[in-house]
C-alpha cells in the first residue's frame, strides 16, 4: 500500500484498506491493540460492581 500511495496508484491502495475494513479478524485485532489486551475493563484490575457487592449502579425502576 505504502509504494502504490507513493506511485500515485489509488486502485491498488483502495483495495486492501476495503479489505481491511470489512475483515473481522481485522476488527478483532484492532479492538486487542486500543484495548492493550486486558481480559476485563476496570482500574487496577478490579471489575465494576455487580450484583450482590454492595455497591456500583442500582437498575432503572420507572
């Protein structure tokens, strides 16, 4: 891609990033680069509070 972005050739560099973009694998390694490849989100290693701990957010009851 980068010596067809050079050479000014638009059809060869169009292809690959379609192909890019509508790969899962693709997607998949994307999400473990931002992610940092974490099993959980949190801070400090610690999980959000669910049910049962005491704590974190309380369902919407209308």
């Amino acid at each position: 891609m980068f010596e067809a972005t050079r050479a000014g050739d638009l059809k060869k560099v169009r292809n690959p990033q379609k192909l890019m973009l509508r790969s899962r694998s693709s997607t998949l390694v994307g999400v473990k680069r931002v992610s940092g490849g974490r099993e959980t989100a949190g801070i400090g290693g610690r999980r959000a509070a669910g049910r049962g701990s005491g704590g974190g957010v309380r369902p919407h009851r209308p």
